[in-house]
C-alpha cells in the first residue's frame, strides 16, 4: 500500500469581528471635545468684548457658532456606518480621537490669537 500523507484541513479565516469599544471611544472623545467650546468660549467672548478690538477672522467664527463642533460625533457615525465593514470600528476610533484632539488645537489657537495679537502691540 502507498504511502498517503496526512490530510488536515485549513480552519476557516476568522470571520471580522466588530469591536464596538473602539467606535465608543471615537464617540466619546469626539463627543467631549466637541461640547467644550460650548463651555469654554463663553468666558473668552466676555474678554474679547472687554479689549474692543477686531478679532481674527478664526475667534469671531468660533464665538458666533461655538456649536459647530457638536457635529463631530455625527461626522464620526457617518464614517463607522459608511467605511468597509473589516476595519471601520477602528476608522471611526481614529477619526474621532484626532478630529476631536485637532479640533481642541484649532480652538486654543483661535481664541489665544486676540491675546497675541494684544500682546504684540503693547
């Protein structure tokens, strides 16, 4: 009789698993860095109404809509349900940690410009 080697057959590929804690996390870094300005800017406008002077472009867009980054999270949903269905807990994870940490950059920046802008001329 010849000899036959051994037949072992391949498990199947896992199939991709969703990982809701990671799209939990992009919602909820998101969330909190997008209802901060509503927080924060209020005590800035006050301060810039106190200087009487004309703000950057950048300042008085965020202290006429501090709400616009509310829609961050929304933005984050969108991406989760509209990415390829393998990866896009970990997409909307990403987009929500940077688009949230970018958008704390952007504002501090935005309303310390007055500030520099002051600082400069005294």
């Amino acid at each position: 009789m010849p000899y036959t080697a051994p037949r072992s057959e391949l498990p199947a590929p896992p199939a991709s698993r969703s990982r809701p804690l990671l799209l939990a996390i992009g919602l909820i870094v998101s969330a909190l860095c997008g209802l901060l300005p509503l927080l924060v800017v209020p005590a800035f406008a006050q301060t810039f109404t106190a200087f009487g002077a004309d703000l950057p472009w950048a300042t008085a867009l965020l202290i006429a809509r501090p709400w616009l980054g509310c829609a961050l999270p929304l933005l984050v949903l969108a991406l989760w349900w509209l990415w390829p269905r393998p990866r896009r807990d970990l997409a909307a994870c990403v987009f929500g940690v940077v688009g949230g940490l970018g958008m704390l950059a952007l504002m501090a920046v935005a309303l310390y410009l007055p500030i520099f802008k002051l600082a400069a001329t005294v």
